[in-house]
C-alpha cells in the first residue's frame, strides 16, 4: 500500500503531522533524521515524502537530491521555517518536489495536498502499467 513518510527531526511537529495525516486514513512512517529518511524514502511503498529541510545526518536538500536518481522517486512536500534563493533553486531543480509550504501553515491545506499528490502518484503508476501498488 502506498505510504507517506514525514521527515522531521522536530517530533512535536512529526507526530503532529503523523496525526493529521492518520485522521484520513493515510498509512503513515516517520523519520526523525536526514539519514534514516534517505534510506526509507528509498522504499517503494514511499509514494509522498513530507521533508523538513533542518535535520540532523543530512538536510533535507541532501535527501531530496540523494532520490534524484531512483526512476521513480516519492513525490515531495518540502516543510520548512527558512527558505532562502539558493534553496529554492535547488529545490525547483527537483522535478518531484510539488509543494514547499513555510512554517507554520495550514494543517488542512496540508493534508489535501498529501491526499492531491497520492492521487497523482497512483494515476502515473496506471497509466504506465506499474504494478508498485
């Protein structure tokens, strides 16, 4: 079943995020540093990838650019209190990375969004016969 992954050293904001999340019936992981969500936004069941950018191990700019090369890497929302020019650049670099919400921001709006991009997701993956779900 496709999942979520929410990537945030801050666990308030992780499980806050989790319970959001989990109200809708989305099947949820977590991940608390840059180098464990490397790892699990490699797995295939990882659809949608929520990632803060200040994380300890690797930032989530390094965990986004580290799936740049996977045929098909989770779809990402980007969470962060500090956007600056250079980041997102790099972020616009990334052709996976649909949303970047400033924090804080709306919970709800979040949550649609996470919801919008599994859609997406799931309609690429039967369009060209991916049988990942």
């Amino acid at each position: 079943m496709p999942s979520v992954l929410v990537a945030d050293n801050d666990r308030a904001v992780n499980g806050l995020l989790r319970e959001v999340l989990a109200r809708f019936a989305l099947p949820v992981l977590q991940a608390f540093d840059g180098q464990a969500a490397a790892a699990m936004a490699r797995a295939p069941e990882v659809r949608v990838l929520v990632c803060d950018l200040d994380m300890p191990g690797a930032s989530g700019i390094e965990v986004l650019e580290s799936l740049a090369d996977l045929a098909r890497p989770p779809l990402a929302i980007v969470v962060s209190g500090y956007l600056d020019a250079g980041v997102r650049g790099r972020l616009a670099a990334l052709p996976f990375v649909r949303e970047v919400f400033g924090k804080p921001f709306d919970l709800l709006r979040f949550a649609d969004r996470v919801r919008e991009l599994l859609a997406d997701d799931a309609a690429t993956a039967a369009a060209v016969g991916d049988g990942s779900d």
